[in-house]
C-alpha cells in the first residue's frame, strides 16, 4: 500500500468513527465535561478536525481549510492556523461552544 492510500485510509476511518459516536448527540451532549478538567466530545472532535487539516494542508502545502473554507466562522474562533487546541487549558476546554454534529462532521 502506498503512504497516500494509507493516510486517505486512515482518516476515513476516523471520519466513520466520529459518524457513529456523534450520531444523535444533542447540544448539551458535546459541550457537557464529566469533569472540569475533561475535555467535552465536541471540543475533542473540533481538535481532532483541526489537527487533521493543519497536517493535510501541510503536507499539500497549502493553506488549512479552517481559513480558506471560512470554518473559522462556523466555529466562532479566530483565523488562527495555529488554533488547532494544542495548550488549551481547562478553563479554554469550558469555554468552547461546539457547533451542531452537523457542522462538525462537514468541517471534518
């Protein structure tokens, strides 16, 4: 298998994965924490998106789809490329509104 095959594959699989967990979550769902210092499903699935598109766009070497697909919008968060989750504290995690499972899932 070449490496392109295996990435596509690979993140179909995640695509699929969130498709079945997101499946008739609610809103109060994907912002709920079990904890204060848990992340919430919609703040994972947002990061896992965002990774996924700064590494894509990387390796195309093009610009993350965030900006260029005005997904930063949608999600109420700056035009940050680096915006992606990575140093968020607990208090950033509580603070964040996901956007419908809709909306997530088209973004991812």
């Amino acid at each position: 298998m070449e490496w392109r095959n295996l990435i596509i594959d690979g993140y179909g699989r995640v695509l699929d994965a969130l498709k079945e967990n997101l499946n008739g979550l609610t809103q109060k769902d994907l912002d709920w924490q079990p904890k204060p210092d848990c992340n919430s499903m919609g703040w994972l699935v947002w990061h896992i998106s965002r990774v996924q598109d700064a590494e894509i766009a990387g390796l195309m070497d093009e610009e993350q789809v965030w900006i260029t697909g005005g997904w930063h919008k949608k999600f109420k968060r700056p035009a940050d490329p680096d915006d992606i989750g990575f140093g968020h504290t607990s208090e950033d995690v509580a603070a964040f509104k996901s956007p419908d499972v809709k909306t997530q899932l088209a973004y991812h």
